[in-house]
C-alpha cells in the first residue's frame, strides 16, 4: 500500500459509469438545546431551535461517488422513510428518532447494460425485495452494503446477496449475518464470505476497518485516519461508494486506505451537508502521507 497506487487506482475510475440502487431516505435534524429534567415524567424536554433537511439514503450515497467518476445514475422508487432526529446543537449528539414511512415500491429490473459497476445500497426499508435481489447478483459488476438499522434488525442481512463481487458492512453487520459474537473477526469474514464474494470489508466505527481478498485468501487492516468526528451518519456508505468502482482492480490495502479517508472525511461533516470529493480525498491522502513521512524522520 502506498499514498501513489491509492491515487492512481483513484484515477483509474474516472471514466466509469456507475449505477446506484437503493431506498430514498430523508434525514432531517431538528437542533434543540436540552432544558432541566421534567419533575413530573421521566422525560427530557428540548428547546426546538432550527432544522435542516438532506436527501440521505441511496442519493447521499451516490452524491460521494460523483466527483470520482464520469456518470452516476440512481435508480429508486418511491418518497421513502423520513427519518426526523431529534439532536443536541451543543455538539450534534442525537436524542431521539422518529421514522415516517412514506411509500417504498419494491424496485423492478433494470438494464444495467453499459455500467461499469452496480452498487446497491440496501437500507431495508423495502426497495430491495427478493426479486431485485436476483437481477442484481447478475449484474456483471454488483457491490453492496446491506443496512442493519433500528426498523429492521436482523431482517437485512448480507446474506441475503448469494453473490456479490464487493461488500462493505460494518461490525455488527457481519456479526448478525455470521450469527457469530464472539470470534475474531477475521473468523467471522471467512465464514461469510464462503465463496461469495470476491473482495469483503468490514468496517469498524473508530477502530478503522478489515479486508479480506478471497480469491487470494488474504486479510488486511488499517486503524481509522482521523480522530476529529463531527457526525458519523453515513460514513460506511460514504466508504462504499467511493471504493466499490475501485474495488474492480483495487488491492485491498488501497480499498482500506482509500475508503478509511473517505470516512474521515465524512465524519466532520454533519449530516449529508455535503459530499465527499475527489478533491478532499486526494487532499487528505497528500497530507497523512507528508504527515506519516515526517514521523518517520
Ligand atoms: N468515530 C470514528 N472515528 C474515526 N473514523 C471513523 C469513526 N466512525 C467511522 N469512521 C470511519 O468511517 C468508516 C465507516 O464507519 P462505520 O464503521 O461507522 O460505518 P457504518 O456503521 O456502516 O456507518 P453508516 O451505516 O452510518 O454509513 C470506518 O471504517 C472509519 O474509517
Ligand atoms: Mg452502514
């Protein structure tokens, strides 16, 4: 792995076509300030102060991957899941969620001729239905992340994707579908991938991420990049969707290094104000190489 293969394997995918696939989602942060506790319920009243609205779900993902490649195009159905968070200006914590179902149409197939890559990001809300998960694993080209989320824990595991070409969940995400807490992690992706898939990433929050090549029956890993963190909403779609037309050519030491990045950067960002770019990326690599250069010195 170095900082030049990461940026020429960033360059490799400017003329890619890209097809995103995945449920619409609203996410909207309602800023309070937090009053003293209620004296008569076991409640924490807020202070309403402002709001701000983002397109989240399958089009913040796909808005990541815009700058990285020629076209991206986004295939959904439906107004989706408003998803209203409740959260503390004073440092952008959530309090609490409420989820308004809109209406989520189970996607029909499309023609994915003429796309170098498919991702489908799989929040579970209903647009991935068992039909669609069929034409997608023939696409020539599939990655994919599958969302463990509060409305539908243990309902959408990765599993459900017989075939994938890249995947990219988080911890708990493979633990579920590996019905497995307790072993290494690196046990927990052998089991998994058993074949499936040909590159698999597991991400970790703050401890960073793992990969395993299977066709080479090899693992990596790399700690997380940053630790300035603003808001984390988002940061393993942010992960995906930059790395996974990458992830055609792409070591795994790359992917993680790449895809760690990406999720720094996504961190500082609260909510989906904006994407993360090829700009910022390669900005970011620049400076953690010069930075890791000078502490070798
Ligand atoms: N607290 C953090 N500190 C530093 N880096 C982080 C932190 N949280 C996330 N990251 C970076 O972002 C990547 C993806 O994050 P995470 O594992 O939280 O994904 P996730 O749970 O799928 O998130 P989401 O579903 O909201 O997109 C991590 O591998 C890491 O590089
Ligand atoms: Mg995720």
């Amino acid at each position: 792995m170095s900082v030049e293969s990461a940026l020429a394997l960033i360059e490799s995918v400017k003329d890619f076509k890209v097809l995103f696939v995945g449920d619409t989602i609203i996410d909207e942060y309602q800023y309070v300030s937090v009053l003293n506790k209620s004296p008569k319920e076991n409640l924490i009243p807020v202070k309403y102060l402002s709001s701000e609205v983002f397109q989240g779900g399958v089009h913040a993902a796909a808005r990541h991957c815009e700058s990285f490649c020629k076209a991206v195009t986004v295939a959904t159905d439906g107004n989706g899941v408003r998803k209203v968070r409740m959260v503390d200006k004073n440092d952008v914590r959530k309090l609490f969620e409420i989820h308004y179902n809109g209406h989520i149409t189970p996607i029909v197939e499309r023609d994915t001729a003429g796309f170098d890559c498919v991702i489908a990001v799989d929040f579970g809300h209903g647009l991935i239905d068992s039909k669609a998960v069929e034409w997608l694993t023939k696409t020539p080209y599939l990655a994919v992340n599958a969302q463990t989320n509060s409305a539908n824990s243990g309902f959408n595991l990765i599993t459900k994707y017989r075939h994938s070409d890249y995947i990219v969940i988080d911890e708990p995400e493979a633990r579920l579908a590996a019905h497995d807490r307790d072993s290494p992690i690196e046990t927990v992706m052998e089991k998994l991938a058993n074949g499936r898939w040909l590159k698999l990433i597991v991400t970790h929050g703050f401890h960073g991420a793992y990969a395993y090549d299977v066709g080479r029956s090899e693992f990596a890993k790399l700690p997380a990049l940053s630790n300035t963190v603003v808001d984390t909403m988002g940061a393993g779609d942010a992960f995906l969707a930059i790395t996974a037309p990458m992830s055609k050519t792409g070591s795994i030491e790359d992917l993680l290094l790449i895809g760690n990045a990406a999720g720094a950067i996504k961190c500082q960002i609260t909510g989906h104000r904006s994407p993360v770019t090829k700009n910022n990326l390669i900005g970011f690599l620049k400076k953690h190489d010069s930075f890791r250069s000078d502490s070798r010195r």
